[in-house]
C-alpha cells in the first residue's frame, strides 16, 4: 500500500496540502479486547461511526491515535511503512490473535509532526520509532470495525506516564491543526477503567457508585465545556483512585480534548459500562 503523504518532497508536502473541513476528535472507550469480534452494541456502534466518516465529502486521509497500551519515557510516534498488529493481551480466544489490521503507516507524516509538536517539558521533537512497535490493540481494535478497509494509514502517539497530566492535554492542543490537514485524531482508552473489581455477570447499566460518579462527572466537564478541567481528574479523590487505580486509560482522552476547537460540538455515543467497572462512553466533537 502506498505512502498517501509520499510525494511531494516533505520540506512542501504538508504545507501544499489543501485544508479540508475540520475533521472531527474521537475519543473511545475500547474496554475488553473481545468487542474487536463479537457482535455487540460497543462494536456495532463503531461500525456505524466508520460509515459516517467515510461518507463526508471529505474522509479521513490519516489517523492519529492515541491509545492506552502505548507507555514510554517521552513521546513517539511510529514511523513505519506498514507497523505491525499487535496482540498485547492474553487468555483470549485464537480467534482473537488471529486478527490483523494491515493499515499502512506513513513515515513522512510521522516525520512531518515529530517537528511541528515540542515535548512540554524538554522542547524537543516527538521522537520516532521506525521498528520496534505498530499498532496495539487499543488502536486496532477499534480501528477495525470502523475502516474495514484497512486503506486509511494509521500513526501512533506514545504517552509518558511519568508526566503531568496537563502536559498530555498541551501535546493535545499541538495536535489540534492537523484536523485541517485530513487527520482524523482518535483517543482510545476508558472514562472509568478498573480491572480489578470487575463483574463479568453485571450488565450493561449496572456499575459501582463510584465509576457512575466518576463517569458522570468526566461526562459534566465535556457536555459544559469544561475542557481544560479534565486534567484536575485525582482532585476527585477515593472515587478517581477507584476509577483509575493507574491512569494510562483515561490519559487518551485528555489528548483528544485538548485538540478540540472552542466552537465543536460533542456528542456522546456506547454509554454504558463492562464488568460494573469500565466505562463505555465515548465522544466526538465535531
């Protein structure tokens, strides 16, 4: 498959590129990695997501995600030709292992952002991995039921757990330009992500008081505008350390809000939980 941003010459390519209508900022809650198969409302509700953008005068030309199984001391992206589906799970069906998601990557627009964002606290460049990681299955899982197709090149944005939350939103606002440039920018992670006290048994609308109060008011900030306010996230105390016993799944979505526009629009979409303890919800602003 080829490079969508191979010609023009990088020092001209971006800048050459025509603006299109704003693309809009997902963030999704991918929850439990068997959703990328069964037929349930959370995939059924990506498929149907897949087809609206792919039906815009202008579809997406790129895919940025952000996802929550990516970890590194700074940033990166990847940077390969064609980055490998990886299966970073286990005690899973084969089914589940057997799923590939061949999106090509685009080194040249990996390149192209590596210089256009700065890392907040050292100023430097997103650095780039050209072979060592792909696309996990916080990207692929989601990716999948949505484009199908797999034609869509596809670069992945490491996060540094070691950073202030602040500084995952700022990396956000950075990001933000490129929806003008065709790039479709996806967090993928969960409002509320606690695999410890899952119930397999609960249901759908059943979930800890906790995770309803957590979720609800994540839900509060965005549906109000209170954008920049998700960054204060521990201020909620035993419920956000109950929500977010680590916080790599809730950082995805401090990405995607912090590249979106003051006059966007959001609309929430799969409200709901897994296991009592995941939160389904998900947004996009457009």
């Amino acid at each position: 498959m080829s490079d969508t941003f191979a010609s023009p010459p990088l020092a001209t390519s971006w800048g050459d590129l025509p603006v299109t209508e704003r693309m809009p900022v997902l963030f999704v809650g991918h929850g439990s990695p068997m959703n990328a198969i069964e037929d349930n409302r959370w995939r059924q509700s990506w498929q149907a997501l897949g087809g609206e953008l792919l039906a815009r005068a202008q579809p997406p030309r790129l895919i940025l995600c952000i996802s929550a199984h990516w970890l590194t001391p700074g940033w990166q992206l990847t940077a390969m030709a064609q980055p490998r589906t990886i299966h970073d799970f286990g005690g899973f069906p084969q089914a589940l292992f057997d799923q590939q998601y061949p999106a090509p990557g685009s080194p040249q627009a990996a390149r192209f952002i590596s210089q256009s964002v700065r890392q907040p606290a050292s100023n430097q460049p997103l650095a780039l991995d050209e072979n060592d990681w792909g696309l996990d299955h916080g990207a692929w899982s989601i990716l999948k039921p949505m484009f199908p197709a797999a034609d869509i090149p596809v670069i992945q944005l490491s996060m540094d757990y070691g950073r202030p939350a602040a500084e995952h939103f700022a990396i956000g606002q950075q990001l933000s330009s490129l929806r003008e440039r065709g790039v479709l920018i996806v967090g993928s992670g969960n409002v509320v992500h606690n695999l410890r006290t899952m119930r397999r048994d609960a249901a759908d609308n059943q979930a800890y008081d906790w995770a309803i109060e957590f979720d609800r008011v994540t839900a509060e900030h965005i549906a109000q505008r209170r954008l920049s306010s998700l960054c204060e996230f521990q201020h909620l105390g035993a419920a956000a350390q109950m929500a977010h016993p680590t916080w790599e799944h809730y950082l995805p979505l401090l990405y995607a809000a912090g590249a979106v526009h003051a006059d966007d629009e959001p609309r929430f979409f799969n409200e709901g939980f897994q296991g009592a303890s995941i939160s389904m919800r998900s947004v996009v602003w457009a």
